[in-house]
C-alpha cells in the first residue's frame, strides 16, 4: 500500500524532494504538500484504492504522513466491512 501511495504522491503530489528521501512518518506538510495537491491526492487515492473519503477523515491529520494516509485508507475499508 505505501508503495502505491508514494506513487501517487509524485502523480499529484508534487513535493519539492524526491519521494525516496520521505520517511512513511515523515510530516508531508513540512516537506511541500500544499492543501491544493493533497486534495488532488485525496481524489487519487479514492480511484487506486476504490474507497471514498468520508467527511470527518477529510482533515490535515488524515495526510499529515504516508503512515497516516495508510492508516485511513485500513479505517475506510475496515467500516465498509462493518457497514
């Protein structure tokens, strides 16, 4: 998964460091993530891994890191199973 999430962080992303030099924790924000490129990221996201963001997961803390992008991708497909 992380894979496929860095990989879409160069697609719509558009940090100004090479990907390989981003730490899974490290805060994306800090290293150029602007709020316009994590919502192109966000729409990304919802296409390579079929979910849909919800609107309480729809905040800084959802993409502050690929660690975090990761964990509310496993939170929206974990409520889909329960739902």
């Amino acid at each position: 998964m992380n894979t496929t999430i860095r990989e879409l962080l160069v697609k719509f992303g558009k940090l100004p460091v090479a990907i390989d030099q981003v730490a899974d924790d490290a805060d994306l924000y800090a290293v150029g993530l602007t709020s316009f490129a994590s919502v192109q990221l966000m729409l990304g996201i919802e296409e390579a891994f079929d979910v849909e963001f919800p609107d309480n997961l729809l905040n800084r803390k959802s993409f502050a890191s690929i660690s975090a992008i990761a964990k509310t991708i496993d939170i929206i497909n974990d409520s889909r199973k329960v739902a």
